[in-house]
C-alpha cells in the first residue's frame, strides 16, 4: 500500500497518528512538508460567469467550494486543513473554524436561531461568558438553566440546543453524555469539550451532535493564538459556514496554521500535563490547608481546589504557576474564578453552580511534578498579603515596569 492509498484506507488510524497526519495527507504531492499558509484576501478570476454560480451554490447550500475561495470570509485553505484535522480527531463528519471560543458559540446559537429555534436547555456551571452570552439573552436567544436530571423536561418545540460543559470550567463537574443526549431526543446536544480535548473523550461518539472547542486553550496549547471550531455533521456545519460567511467570525490562516500545529502534540501534551496534574491532586487531597479537591473521572490536566484561607493569597504566592486567566498552555496557570473567569455570572448563580468564593483552578502544564509542588505548597502557606509589586522608587525601571519583586523563601519548600 503506498502513502496516498493510505489516506483512503478504512482501517482506522489511532489518534496519535491522526494528530501528525490529518489535514496534512496532500502536503507530500505538493512537494512540501509543513503545511503552507495561504494569507490571501481575494482570488483572482477571469470567469464572472462561473464566479457567480459558485457564489451561488456556497450561498444555497454552504459546502466548501472546490478550487479557490472566492474571498477570505468564505474559506481559507490553510485553516480547512485545522478543521479537517480537528474533525477526525473529534470523529466528526465537519469542522468549522472561528475567530474564538466565544465566536464559535455565537454562530451556533444564530445558526438555531435562524432556523427559529431560539430557545436554549443548558447546564451550569458553564465558562463565565458562555453563561453570560445565553443569560444575557444577547443573541435574542432565551435560555432554561436546568441540571442534567431536568433537561428532558425543559425542552419546548422551539428548543434548538442543549449546553453542557463536561468537565464544566471550573468546577470539573462531569455528565453522562451518553444519558444527556438520550434526554435531548431530537434536539442537538452540545458538548463543549474544551477542557477534555478528544485526547481524553469524543462526545460524537456518546450521542452529541455537536462539539465546540476554545481553540484558544488546549488545541493551540501554548498561549499565543485564538480561537474556536465546532466539530459537528456537514449539514450543521453548512449552516455554520453561512452564518461565519455572513457574520465574519473567521479564523485567521495563521491561526489556523498554529492550531494545526498545535494538534500534532495534542495527545502528548494532553498525556503528560495530566499525569502531572492527578499527582498533584494527590497531594492535594491529604493537604490540611486544602478544605476540597476536584478532579474529573476521566482525568486531564485542569484540576480545582477549595483553601481553608484566603485563595487571594495563594495566587499572590505563586512564582514559577503564573497567576493568570485561560488554561491548556506549555505552562502552569492558576486564577480565582469567582474573580477573573467567572466574574461576570451573578454571584448568586455562580454560588449555586458550586463555584465557590474559596474555589482555585489550575491549568497544570509541562513543569516537573517536583517544583511545581514546591511552588504550589509555598503559595499555600504564603503569609497574608505576601507582597507582589514593591512601590516603584523613583527611576527603578524594573518596579516601575510592574516586575514582581522575588519573595525569598525558607529553603526546602
Ligand atoms: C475559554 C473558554 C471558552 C471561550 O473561548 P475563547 O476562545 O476565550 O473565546 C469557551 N468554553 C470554555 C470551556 C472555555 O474555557
């Protein structure tokens, strides 16, 4: 079997192989290795008439054109192979691309909605702005806040969707998939899967009909690009391709060149980080400074713990953990939800979803277990208020540049 017929083959290939091969099957025919980026706003054509008709045929049913965009909005080359990826590995039929998370979400709520369903069933806690975007009504959309238990229940003939996170951001809070999407009958189950990653669970597979992913966090996985995609079936994502086309949510190419990128060592990174992570749970849970831990059944590398003290002091402690919002980076992240993340839900909502005022998430990263503990434990005994900026003395450069001044620690911890 040579190298092209492989990528026709039925035999599945395992999700390792799909991380450094998907999207990329062509690259060797084109006499190239890394996938190109293709940075053009237009395509040049000679032919109005043929343009016209394609315009059309995009315009009627939303399928990827064949042969060039037309323009940028449409499609772009370079981030259909990132959604040609994602999509095998989510085991979906589709994949469509946007500029964030958030954007994501908004297109698939105007995709119901444009169908007149504009009623949504949804599960807290979710990401604090996916939860304000619905509770807003923002979109004109309405939404039912239900438990999994209460889903079935709460869809009406005009329900378009049912939201869930699992695990949820930041509680780590699980649900059946496979009994959530029993419940929706025949509206569509959203999963977004942005803290498992497919690494760790393929929601298609359980029954969802729809996956979206914060390309932002573990799919880019280093910090440095934004994003969003849905992985669904070719007709949803048809629908989704007009509403990106009329709303202009895209994916920049070179975003969609490092979430590409960043697909190849998913499972790697995904693997390691939550090796890390449930030893550092392991720790957690026998801490006497740590009143409760939560970590998902299916593990990964997001873990969320409850201080008996001030969780403001911990992250004034952290040196080598950056105390800072967002998750699924090379590095060790930690923040306060009920400050940062999840400060836009009303507290009463925030409270009751069990994200807690004592409650710290941690994105844990590709650090040794050994020092990030030894931070983490320092931070966990951080005197009250432990000084992170010093006042700036007049022409100090490195104060006055909001440096934070090292906090010497007794030696061994
Ligand atoms: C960050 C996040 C989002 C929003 O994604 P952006 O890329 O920041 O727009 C949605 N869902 C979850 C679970 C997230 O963590």
């Amino acid at each position: 079997m040579d190298a092209m017929d492989y990528g026709h083959s039925a035999t599945p290939r395992a999700l390792a192989t799909e991380a450094v091969h998907a999207g990329r099957e062509d690259l060797a025919s084109l006499g190239l290795h890394a996938p190109p980026i293709d940075l053009s706003t237009t395509y040049p054509s000679y032919d109005a008439r043929a343009e016209a008709a394609r315009i059309d045929e995009f315009a009627t049913t939303g399928a990827r054109l064949d042969g060039p965009p037309v323009y940028a909005r449409l499609d772009n080359p370079t981030v259909a192979r990132f959604e040609e990826a994602l999509a095998r590995l989510e085991g979906a039929e589709a994949a469509v691309a946007f500029a964030s998370g958030m954007a994501a979400l908004t297109a698939v709520l105007l995709a119901r909605a444009s169908q007149g369903l504009r009623h949504v069933v949804a599960v807290r806690p979710l990401y604090g702005c996916s939860d304000h975007l619905l509770d807003a009504g923002l979109l004109g959309t309405e939404v039912t806040w239900t438990d999994p238990a209460g889903v079935a229940e709460a869809i009406r003939p005009d329900t378009g969707l049912v939201m869930v996170e699992s695990p949820a951001n930041p509680t780590l809070a699980e649900a059946d998939i496979r009994a959530l999407a029993h419940s929706c009958g025949s509206v569509p189950l959203l999963v977004d899967n942005t803290f498992a990653t497919p690494v760790l669970q393929r929601p298609v597979e359980q029954g969802a009909r729809i996956v979206l992913h914060s390309a932002t966090k573990y799919l880019g996985g280093h910090g440095d690009v934004m994003g969003g995609v849905v992985a669904c079936d070719e007709e949803f994502a048809r629908t989704l391709r007009q509403v990106r086309f009329a709303t202009g949510g895209v994916l920049h190419p070179l975003a969609g060149y490092l979430l590409l990128r960043g697909l190849s060592t998913l499972p790697v990174r995904v693997r390691a980080a939550s090796g890390t992570a449930a030893e550092l749970v392991r720790r957690l849970a026998t801490d006497p400074r740590i009143a409760r831990v939560h970590y998902p059944k299916i593990g990964g590398a997001m873990i969320a713990f409850e201080v008996y003290g001030d969780p403001h002091d911990v992250i004034a402690g952290v040196r080598l953990i950056t105390p800072a919002v967002s998750l699924g980076s090379v590095d060790t992240l930690i923040q306060h939800p009920a400050s940062i993340s999840h400060r836009i839900v009303a507290e009463g909502d925030r409270r009751s979803s069990g994200v807690s005022d004592r409650l710290l998430r941690m994105s844990v990263g590709l650090e040794d277990v050994e020092d990030l503990w030894r931070d983490l434990t320092w931070a966990l005994s951080a005197p009250p208020a432990a000084p992170l900026r010093a006042a700036a003395p007049a022409g100090s450069h490195g104060a006055a540049a909001g440096r934070p001044v090292a906090v010497p620690r007794p030696a061994g911890l």
